[in-house]
C-alpha cells in the first residue's frame, strides 16, 4: 500500500526517511506537489500514519 503525507507536515519528512532507512518500508521520494510518498505492508504502520499525519492511501 501507498500513502501520500501532506506538505503541511514537511518538517517530520526528514524524521520519517531517517527512522524507515531500513526495512520493508519506503519512504520517498516527494512529489512535485510536495506530498512524501510511503510505501508499506505494515497494515499497523499505516494506520499510525493515517490517524497522526492525515496521509492519504493512493
């Protein structure tokens, strides 16, 4: 599953990359209207990010 995370969150981007260097998880790269795109099968991890960060399934 894809999810797309607003720009409004920006400042956690670098905090998100850093953390999902590793693993099954992708994170990156941003689009060109400033969503950072992430890419999992972690059903628990996207829900996290969904509820915290308003990110959008794609």
């Amino acid at each position: 599953m894809e999810l797309l995370i607003p720009p409004r969150h920006r400042e956690q981007f670098g905090t998100l990359k850093e953390h999902y260097a590793t693993g099954p998880t992708k994170v990156g790269p941003i689009t060109w209207n400033g969503y950072l795109r992430v890419r999992t099968d972690d059903q628990r991890l996207i829900d996290a990010l969904k509820q915290e960060l308003d990110a959008q399934p794609q």
